[in-house]
C-alpha cells in the first residue's frame, strides 16, 4: 500500500512503449523492493529521475510529515476509467529488469486542467491525503500543470 503501480500486460513495442504499456493497466499499491531511504529536504520537494522512488516512498510512509508541502514532478499523463473527472496520475515507467516487467508509477493529480493521456507535463503543487480504493495516499492539490518535451530517459530504475 505504497504508491500506485500500475502492471502491464499485452505486447510490447519499443516506439511509443509508454503508451503502449499504459494502455493494459491495473493499480496496486505495493513496493516490490527495498529503497535507500533518502530524506526530503525541507523547501521545495523536487522530484527527478534520481530520488523518483525514494521521494515517492516516503511521501507513502510518512504522509502527515509532508502535508501542504510544495512538490514539483515531471511525467506522462495517465487516466484510468475509475479515477474522477479532474484526476490523473504524473508517472514514469519504472524498470527493474527489462522492458519486459516495466510497471506506471506515480502520484495522484487532482486539478481541473485539459491534459490528455501519454501528455508529459510538470506539475506543480501541494501534497495532500487522498483515497484511492480506501487506501490513503499522497495527492498533489495542482497549482499548474504544464505541457513538457518527452525527457531524453523517460524510465525509472532503481
């Protein structure tokens, strides 16, 4: 009951694989492995390829903690049919092996922004608690929400 991880399945093409991916999905909140624990610093928490994880673990674990703290986090825009209307997923695909096992993780938006799936965006904003399937998780209240360039690595390996 970690972050949203979104499992694969179907065929896998390497042009277009996030999209590709994305489009078989289901949501689990688990880790399926252990992460080395880097701490937030206070200000600004500036998600990137490095602490993506870490950050995103620790938000789970210790969620009062981080409660109406700034978070900045780039990825690609994920819907799935049974989140609400003004919500979306900020995600990467994480890598643990090969392409083969790539898993969608991410953090919950809630926002009223025109963003459609595989768009890759920054999103800037707060960390609240929000449920998903009766699970608390950490959301990000929006601020803005802007279109980006695909990053040169779009994956996350840990």
């Amino acid at each position: 009951m970690f972050i949203i991880f979104v499992f694969i399945a179907g065929t896998y093409q390497f042009e277009n694989a996030s999209r590709n991916i994305a489009q078989n999905k289901e949501v689990n909140l688990t880790i399926p492995f252990k992460l080395t624990g880097e701490i937030i610093k206070d200000g600004l928490i500036d998600v990137n390829n490095k602490n993506y994880l870490d950050v995103l673990d620790e938000l789970q674990r210790n969620l009062d903690k981080y409660q109406e703290r700034e978070i900045k986090i780039e990825g690609f825009v994920f819907k799935d049919k049974s989140f609400n209307k003004n919500q979306f997923v900020v995600a990467r695909m994480l890598i643990t092996c090969c392409a083969a096992d790539a898993q969608i993780i991410g953090l919950m938006v809630e926002g009223d922004y025109n963003v459609k799936e595989n768009e890759w965006v920054r999103v800037e904003g707060v960390i609240n608690k929000g449920v998903y399937n009766g699970d608390i998780i950490p959301i990000i209240r929006s601020k803005s929400v802007k279109l980006i360039e695909k990053p040169k690595e779009e994956y996350i390996y840990p």
